[in-house]
C-alpha cells in the first residue's frame, strides 16, 4: 500500500493556511482507510506548525501556521508520512448501537421515502436496521457521523429545500448516506426516526459517542421505550 | 473576585478568545473572536495575554456595570460607548470606578466591537478554550449570547493602570477592507474563465442572514456549469464529494452564490469552492455588515504570505502601543 499511497495522493493548496491531501475522488473504503492511517498518524506524530486536521470521505485537511510553515515544506513531510501508512496500527472497529424510534413524530419523512421506494414503513425500517455502516469521518457540526452505505433500495434524494431546524437526535438519510444529528441545525437529509441517546456530550470521554472508523447499527425501539431511554 | 453585571446584553453579546483547534476530527470548529485582531489588541492595551477571553459584541452593544470597578478597553468598531455619559475612547485603556455604568450603542462603522477588561474574562474552559460556540450550545457563558441580569467573573488582576493607545498609524494599516484578498480555492478549477472574471469583477452584497457560521452575499449568479462535467476537473468525477473546508473558504452554492465560511464555520462541507479570502484579512469578515458591499481581488499565494507577515511584524512592532 505504501507506494499507492505517496504516489496516489494528491496535494491541493486549500488556502493560504491549508493544503488538502486527496486519495482519489471516489467514496471507498480503501480510501477512507488510507485518511484513517494519516490521521492517526498524524496525531501519534504530530508536525510542529500543524494546528488541526478535517477528516472527510477520501481527503483529509491540514490546517498549518503559515508564519512556520509553507504548502511545500508540509507537503514534504507530508510524503514522507504516506509512505509509513502501511505500519499504522488500527484497532478493530467498535460496534456501536443505536436505539431508534422510527416514524411518527420522529421520522417524519418515512412515509415520504416509502412512498419514493414502493416500500412499506417495516420495509425501510428492516432495511435501514439491519445494515452495519462505518463512520467515514465526523464533520458539519459537532459530533456528525457520516455512515455509509446505505441499502441500494434506500438511496433517496435530499428534501428540495432544507428544514429550518432538524431536533437533536434525529435519524437521517440522504443519497447513500446516513446520520443522526447531534444538535438541532437546518438541515436537508430526510429524517426517518430519532435516537433519545445524546450524540456529542461535553462531559463525555471523547466528547463524541461516534468516531471515525466505528461501525454503527440501528436498533428499532418503540416511543414507549425511547421514553423510558430519555429518561435514563 | 470582580465581575461584571450584564444590564442590557445587547443584540448578540458572546464570550470569545482565539478559538480552539485541533477538535476537525470530531467536527468542532474553532470558533474565536471574529476580528481576532480587535481582542489581541483589546488585550494588549489592559495588560492581558493576547489570546484572554473578552466579550464581542454585534452591531448593537450592551450595558455593564463593574461593581467592584476594572481596568477595561474598547476596540473595533465604533459603538459610540459612554463610561457615566462620558464619551469612551476607542483603542485606549481606561478606568471604570465601582458601580460606573458602561453603555455601548449601535454601531457607527462595523459589526463588532470588543471588550477586554484587565484579568481577562473568568470562564469554565470547554476543550481548553473559552470561545462560545453558539451552534453547539458550548464553550463560553453557558454555550450562549449573554442575558440581562447575567453576572460574569473577571480574572485575577495583578498590574497597575497604565493609559495605553493603540498608535495612529497601526490603527491606519489595521483598518479594515472592504475589498477582500483572495487566492484560488480548491476547485477554482470548476469553473469556467468567463465565471472566474464575474465574481472578481463583481460587487456583493452582505446579507441579513450573515453570522458567525458564515456570511451569504448576494450578487450576480456564478455559473459553475463545469461542476458536472467530468472532462474539465483533472479526473475527478464531476460530483463534489464532502472535504475539510478551511476559513475563509468562498463556496458557491447551487443557486451559484457564495458564502464564505467563517470563525464557526462547518468542518466539512459538499460546495465548490471558488476562491479562499487570505489570513491577512480574516479580521475584515469580522467588521462586515448586513448590506456591506465587497468585492474581491485575486493574489499570488507568495503575496498572501508576506501580507499576513507584514501584519504580525506591525503587531509585535515595539511602537504598536504608547504608553503615557
């Protein structure tokens, strides 16, 4: 992997103060673990001058200081860590599960996705449940786990127009990905169900309950339940 | 310890410092003071560090009283302030005695105005940092906009006042633009020469919807036509996937507006990015208002560095603060 990966990265000046580092431009699973590895690479040995790291699908930011450091010196060293990905240790994924109430006044859009499918609601929910996704990066806001890949039968378009305000919590598909999000934003995925589990906790170890690499499942839960879970 | 009584918060009054980084990888963004030279300077004037939490203050400014008085300086935008209906001065270090009321009003120039009191403002630290993250609720007073009848804690105090003035000729340098640097974005690319020469030789306008995510102009629709094709983008396949997405970043929406992404932008993001406003003139976005008309000038990325190096060397110039 070590050639493909310096010789198949590619380096774009992002701004004055980032240079992004792209493997390839397709979402795979090949390229998610090569971000993955430099990631972590990058945070075992951290390069002086870096300030922080953006993760996404198959590219990974890096945000410098530019008084000490320039694009071209970065991406020097930058090289010389891509041909060590290859002896980047990665644990095993964790599995995480997530409660989900589906439908009603939690997913209000699930009617909407089995009427685009020609799918019944337990359809979409077995369908949606019974996959096991992998977090690719978190991004957008605070604690937002990008999943992929949904089930073939459910990649749906975004809404036309985005929701004002999306509550916390709410499960969410859009193209062949899905999400929950963490706080309440606008946002335009549509909303199949909500977890009562927070998603991005200060006080919490890691802030976050997902990270980059962990695999996810849905778990159907019914409102009585999701009540008593809120409650806990 | 002293403290400062909120009165009036004004429209929307946040603690802020110079941001947290290092969090990309859990999708917080840094968030900080939108005219981050304003509170250095702030600082600088009361004898804080540089980077001490302080209150920023949009457009319209609030009333504060320091019961036990403090060693405070104003700097940004004109807010037409009043200490006891005493005109305050701007980019100065001055004194409030106990229970001497504070008044900030509505802006007579940009959107923001700073206020940094000698101690610095006493927070619990959230990741290290004591900026206000409004999207996430953290960070800051309670992760919010402070309320009338809040009370906040000031820092330990140490020196004695000492008048300081920001010097003339750095507040001249410093000002801020409306005429904003930019270098190429990561798909500038995308788009097409006829766009390219549009947006730089455009006018655009601010618009309400502007905040510390991020400000929406209005203007003529750049077309990005090319952002579907797959012979003009050097392989890629022509559908933009989500990438990190750095400050400043001037994203072209579907409706071909840009928005450029500020202090508390999102991490990632799945718009074509135009252009990049440079480091240098991070502190300008800061001072734009609603309805501000901006335009934009392409730069050499050699120009952007020395740009943003000459502006530090003015910062750190022994002649950038007078003492009297």
């Amino acid at each position: 992997m070590s050639p493909t990966a310096a010789e198949g990265a590619r380096f774009q000046f992002a701004s004055d103060q980032s240079l992004l580092v792209s493997f390839g431009s397709k979402i795979t699973r090949g390229a998610h673990q090569q971000v993955l590895r430099l990631l972590r690479l990058l945070e075992s040995e951290p390069v002086a001058g870096v300030r922080n790291l953006h993760p996404a699908y198959c590219s990974l930011l890096v945000k410098f200081d530019p008084l000490r450091l320039r694009h071209e010196d970065l991406q020097a060293i930058l090289q010389q860590y891509l041909t060590r990905l290859e002896d980047v240790k990665l644990p095993e994924p964790r599995l995480v599960e997530i409660p989900v109430c589906y439908g009603g006044e939690y997913g209000p859009d699930l009617l909407d996705v089995c009427a685009l499918h020609k799918l019944t609601p337990e359809q979409v929910i077995e369908l949606h449940s019974a996959a096991t996704y992998l977090v690719y990066f978190l991004g957008f806001v605070p604690g937002f786990a990008y999943l992929g890949e949904l089930p073939d039968a459910l990649i749906t378009p975004r809404l036309p127009t985005p929701r004002r305000k999306v509550p916390a919590g709410s499960v969410a598909i859009a193209g062949n990905q899905t999400g929950v999000y963490p706080v309440a934003t606008p946002g335009g995925w549509r909303l199949l169900g909500r977890t009562p589990l927070a998603m991005f906790r200060p006080e919490r170890e890691g802030l976050s309950l997902l990270a980059i690499g962990d695999h996810v499942r849905f778990v159907p839960i019914s409102p009585g339940q999701f009540a008593a879970l809120e409650r806990a | 310890m002293s403290e400062i009584h909120v009165q009036a918060p004004g429209l929307l009054t946040t603690v802020q410092d110079l941001g947290r980084e290092g969090f990309g990888p859990l999708g917080v963004s840094p968030s900080g003071a939108a005219d981050a030279i304003s509170l250095r300077i702030g600082n600088r004037l009361v004898g804080n560090a540089e980077g001490a939490a302080a209150l920023e203050m949009t457009l319209l400014g609030g009333t504060f009283v320091f019961p036990q008085g403090a060693v405070f300086a104003l700097t940004g935008s004109d807010f037409g302030a009043t200490l006891d209906e005493a005109p305050v001065q701007l980019w100065a270090s001055c004194v409030a005695r106990p229970s001497q009321l504070l008044r900030v009003g509505p802006t007579r120039s940009g959107a923001r105005c700073y206020l940094c009191v000698h101690g610095g403002i006493a927070v619990p630290l959230f990741l290290g940092g004591a900026a206000t993250h409004l999207l996430s609720g953290l960070g800051g007073h309670e992760g919010r906009g402070l309320r009338k009848g809040d009370v906040l804690q000031i820092g330990p105090t140490n020196t004695p006042f000492r008048k300081r003035t920001l010097s003339p000729h750095a507040r001249e340098r410093l000002s801020p633009r409306k005429v904003l640097r930019v270098t190429p974005g990561p798909q500038h690319e995308w788009f097409s020469d006829a766009a390219r020469r549009a947006f730089l030789s455009s006018t655009y306008c601010v618009t309400e919807e502007s905040n510390r995510m991020g400000l929406r102009l209005e203007g003529p629709a750049i077309s990005s036509a090319s952002a579907g094709d797959t012979s003009t983008n050097d392989g890629n396949t022509g559908e933009m996937i989500t990438e990190g997405v750095a400050l400043g970043a001037v994203q072209i929406t579907a409706a071909g507006l840009p928005i450029i992404l500020f202090v508390e932008q999102q991490t990632t993001g799945g718009y074509a990015k135009l252009a990049n406003v440079i480091s240098a003139d991070f502190h300008s976005l800061g001072q734009l208002r609603p309805r501000d008309e901006i335009r934009f000038e392409q730069i050499a990325w050699d120009t952007a560095r020395s740009l943003l190096i000459e502006q530090e060397e003015l910062l750190s110039s022994l002649d950038l603060i007078l003492e009297s």
